[in-house]
C-alpha cells in the first residue's frame, strides 16, 4: 500500500510541475507601421544656414556658457562651506572626546 501511495505521490507532482513548467499565454504585440522614406526632409547642412540663425544659435550657446560658469562658481562655493562644516565636525568630535 505504501509503495502505491509514494508512486501517486510522485505522479502528482510531476503533472503538477509540468502544468507549472508550460508558458504562459502568448502576448500579441502590434507590428509598427512603415514609413516611406521619402517624407523625411533631410537635414540641411550647418554651413547652408542662414546668418541670423547662426547668430541666434551662438548667442544661445554663449548664455548657456555662462549659465554654466555660474552653476560651477555656485557649486564650488558649496563644496568649500562642505569642507569648512566637515573640519568643523571634525573639531567638536576631538574636543568632546577630551572633556
């Protein structure tokens, strides 16, 4: 009886793992649809551009530059207030270590 019992055992959980190893239901995904390539305008060379569009681009580029310049003078006066509460710290933690 018990050898009957063990293989049932073993039957069921061999369909059980097999129902689990099966893959799950298919996803259906849309094809994308193709574009002509002749609609795409082809991108005009820098050197063909206009004088005002140029001016324009390196104006931009020139107030980018010292948006830049700021964050950086910004950035590095924050890292030297690090630098000073860092020493600080390190100050009060030897004092407090004496006393």
């Amino acid at each position: 009886m018990s050898i009957r019992s063990i293989f049932g055992l073993a039957g069921a959980v061999f369909i059980t793992g097999s129902m689990l190893a099966q893959s799950p239901t298919p996803v259906v995904v849309q094809a994308v649809q193709a574009t002509s390539t002749a609609s795409v305008p082809s991108a005009a060379p820098v050197r063909t551009a206009e004088p005002s569009t140029a001016a324009a681009a390196m104006k931009a580029l020139q107030q980018m530059k010292v948006a830049n310049e700021e964050i950086l003078r910004n950035q590095a006066a924050t890292l030297q207030k690090l630098d000073e509460l860092e020493k600080a710290a390190e100050q009060i933690k030897i004092f407090s270590k004496r006393g």
